[in-house]
C-alpha cells in the first residue's frame, strides 16, 4: 500500500471522528498514552465526547444533505422500494415453483391411486366417495371405498379400468362392433357387441352385482330358471291375448338413468359414475380423416343392445313398470308377463271381445308406461281372440306352446338347401348374418320343442360343417347366472318396499 493510500485512510478516519480522538487512539495503540481503565482523565474523556458529537454532527449534516436534494431521495427511496419488491417476487416465485413440483407429485400419486376424470359432462361426482353400507349390505353386495378396492376386485389395473370407462365425444378407438340386424317389422336394429375386455369387465358387473338384484315375477327375459316358455305359459288357452311392445326400449334407458340404478343400490356417486359408463354407450358416427378413423359421438349415452349387462339393468329400472302393470291387469281380471321389451297380457273372462275392455286396458297401460319413463309403440300392439293365431314372443299359445308351422317348414327347408349348396346367396327373415340368425332360431325352437329343436339344430350344424362354415358365436342357447338364493326372490326385502322409487 503506498504513502498515498495511507495518508487518505488517516484523513477519513479524522473526518469520521475528530483530530483530538484520532491521535488520542494511535497513542494508546503505540503504547504513548497512560491507560488507566478505573479511572480516565478528563482530557481522555473530553477528547471522546467531542469526537462523538462530531460523529453525530457528520450524520445530521449528511442526512440534512439527503433532505436536501430529492431527487436522490426520491430515487433512494425507489431503489429500496424497488429492491424490496424484487426480494418478495423471488420469494413468491419459489414458494410457488415447490407448491408446482409438490402439487405434480402429488397428482401422479394421485393417478395411480385414483380416477379424477373421466370426459366432459360425467365427472362431477366422482370426488364424492362415500357409500350407503346398510343399503350395499341389504342386497348383499360388495362394496368398493375407492377406485382401487373396485380395480382390484374386477383384476384389472385402475389405468385399464379408466380406459375402458373413459368417455370421448372423438376418439380413435371403440370398445364396441357394431353392426346392424334386419327387424320383422320393417328396418333395421343395430347391435353393439362390446370388445372381448370390455364384455369380460360386463360380465363382472353382472355377476357381482346386477344379478343380485330381485326382479319381478312378471319379468321373464334374462332372469334365471325363466324363459320365453315361462313368459307364454301364462297366456297359453286364453280367450284374449294382447301384446304391447316398447318403443326404443335399451336406447330409453339413458347414463344418468342407469348410474341412478348404481346409487340406489348404495353404491357411492364415483363408484356409480364409472360403473354407469362401463354398461353405457352413446351412437357413434364414423369418420375419416387423414387416413385415421373417428368414432363420433350422436347424442347422449344409453344402454347398447348386445351388451350383458343391459337386460339385467332394464329388468330391474322396469321393477316399479312391472309392479304397477301387474296392479292395472289384476283390477281388469288379465295376466300379465314382460319379457324384456314385449309386454302380455290375458284373460279367460267373458266379454273380453268387447273392445270397450281392451281399450281400456290398453289406455291405463300407456299411461303408467309413459309415466315410468318409456313410450308404447303404436304400430306393435296386437288384440287376438282366440279366433285367430295367438302368439307371445313368438310362440304360438291357442292351446299349447307351439311355433308358427309355415316359419318351420321353411327353416327346415332352408337346412336342406344349405345342405345341397351351402349359404350363398340365402337369407333368413330378410338377413344375411344367416348363420347366427338360424342357430338363433334353432335354439329358440329347443326352448319351445326340445326333441324337434335339437334334430333340426343338428341338421343345420352338420350343413354348416359340410360347407366348412363357422359357427362359433349363439352356438348354444343364453345362460345365466343362478340368483342368489332366496325364498322371496321375485320381490325386494319387506323393509326396503320403495327401493326402486327412485329409479
């Protein structure tokens, strides 16, 4: 350091202080000054007092010259405002950086453990986790606390399980075939045939839950031990017999109708919203694009025909429909049966020619069915006395169960034909899927006529085989699952009436 340095510190030092205190502490420091610490001499203590006054004098007089020009106090006074600002913002953002990083670990935990949405318009209530226990219980059910316990108890994974339940209105991938069925009454029918994990998880819902449900006695479609033979031998020698049939009846029964059924049956809203959508499906528009396909969704979701679980929903949303058709037929002395979307009624008491009583029946019966939430269908109901052919889903019920004779013969001799030369260019009931509609009918016939139905059905098979025609799909009649046992399996619990109230 030269000469020049050290001169400018001592001036510094003499201008914070006072020449007097400045050579008073260099003596002391070279050992020239006499120190006596009990007692300081006075001219010690004059010495320090006035370098103290001239320490606070400097700081009055430089802070009389910050006051004395504003504009640098103005900007001091921003600089610090403006330093003070900064600090807070970096503290904000960091605070909200580890808020990000926490908040994203936390949803990828989350997104493991748990379904948080699921589409637009369906995923309110899927925060909602709380089940009706005593409810779950009273129908003997397995209940999920959350989406884990259900993933688990299906054997799937909670990423499998809100694939197949997540609802796109434009996706690239469908979890159903559809294709389309001619109907006897003119048009066509489209079926939905889920995809094999989809139907498999249907299946599940079936098994371990709707099927528990008690159905009505007057419901014979899809109900086990119950059949179309049961549906007609209620009606069988009748003097009248009259058939009702629902219009659109699957596509009547829309998502929040079903997810409804779920709820009721105790399950909690997000338990109820997934399995609703498992069972649901909206109609779908093809599209191309770019040599990509989109399935589109056309209108809100409802049950697709072909799905297992869709019979099984409607028999138990129509318990209350059953229940009341049941009450209007008894007052008119009918019988009643409902197999799923045809609805039959009978009665062997005289003057039931007279229209004045069919009309009547007929009126209270579209009343209570559009009350209950679906529509009759004007052109599909039939009064037949016993003058003419009276059938009940297809099977003819004058005096026995019988099937349509000129129908048979020509099965039998569509047999022969595919026989002679194969299925090329034949058709039945206006089809051309003619080898599942003629098993379809082969095992409808072995319901009816059990002997007749399975020599025609080997016929068919062995003419199918003879041309090397596969038939692995309605190659045996539908099964399903035996019910719970119970003494009063067609009625729900004495202390649960009104449970289907809300349906």
């Amino acid at each position: 350091m030269d000469s020049r340095s050290i001169r400018q510190q001592i001036y510094d030092k003499i201008r914070e202080t006072s020449k007097d205190e400045y050579v008073l502490q260099e003596m002391k420091r070279l050992g020239f000054w006499k120190k006596n610490e009990n007692q300081p001499e006075l001219s010690e203590q004059l010495i320090k007092q006035e370098g103290e006054l001239q320490r606070t004098l400097n700081e009055l007089l430089a802070e009389k010259n910050k006051y004395a020009d504003k504009e640098q106090l103005l900007r001091e006074i921003r600089q610090q405002r403006m330093k003070a600002s900064k600090e807070k913002r970096e503290q904000t953002r960091a605070k909200k950086e580890q808020l990000r990083i926490e908040k994203a670990a936390q949803w990828q935990i989350s997104k493991e453990k748990d379904i948080l949405f699921l589409g637009e318009d369906v995923s309110g209530g899927l925060n909602n986790t709380e089940n009706n226990a005593a409810q779950l219980s009273q129908f003997n059910l397995p209940g999920f606390n959350d989406v884990a316990s259900l993933a688990a108890a299906i054997g799937i994974t909670i990423s499998d399980l809100k694939f197949l339940s997540y609802y796109r209105k434009v996706s690239t991938t469908s979890h159903y075939k559809r294709f389309s069925l001619p109907k006897k009454s003119g048009g066509y029918r489209t079926i939905s045939a889920p995809m094999p994990r989809l139907k498999s998880l249907q299946h599940w819902i079936l098994n371990n839950i709707l099927i528990k449900i008690p159905t009505h006695h007057a419901a014979n479609g899809f109900v086990a031990n119950r059949s179309i033979m049961t549906n007609a031998n209620n009606h069988i020698g009748k003097k009248t017999v009259v058939n009702v049939d629902l219009k659109n009846f699957f596509p009547t029964v829309n998502y929040k109708r079903v997810k409804g059924v779920f709820s009721t049956l105790g399950y909690s809203e997000q338990i109820a919203t997934i399995l609703a959508l498992l069972c649901t499906e909206p109609e779908r528009d093809e599209m191309e694009l770019d040599g990509k396909t989109y399935h589109v969704a056309n209108g809100e979701r409802f049950l697709p025909q072909g799905a297992p679980t869709s019979p099984a929903i409607t028999n138990i949303i129509c318990y209350k429909l059953d229940v009341r058709l049941e009450g209007v037929a008894r007052q008119l002395e009918f019988s009643y049966t409902r197999y799923a979307d045809d609805l039959s009624f009978s009665t062997n008491e005289t003057g039931s020619e007279d229209k004045n009583l069919v009309q009547q029946l007929l009126w209270r019966v579209e009343k209570v069915v559009k009350e209950e939430g679906f529509t009759v269908h004007p052109d599909k109901v039939k009064v037949m006395g016993q003058g003419t052919r009276q059938e009940v889903t297809g099977i003819v019920v004058n005096k026995k169960p019988g099937i349509n004779r000129q129908t048979l013969h020509r099965f039998r001799a569509l047999i022969h034909q595919i026989n002679q030369s194969g299925i090329e260019g034949k058709v039945w009931k206006g089809n051309n899927h003619i080898v599942s509609e003629m098993v379809g009918y082969a095992n409808f016939i072995i319901q009816v006529k059990p002997e007749q139905g399975t020599k025609l059905k080997t016929a068919l098979l062995q003419a199918f085989k003879k041309h090397n025609i596969q038939t692995e799909i309605f190659s045996s009649p539908p099964k399903f699952t035996k019910q719970s046992e119970s003494k009063n399996n067609d009625r729900p619990p004495a202390e649960n009436k009104d449970w289907w109230n809300v349906l």
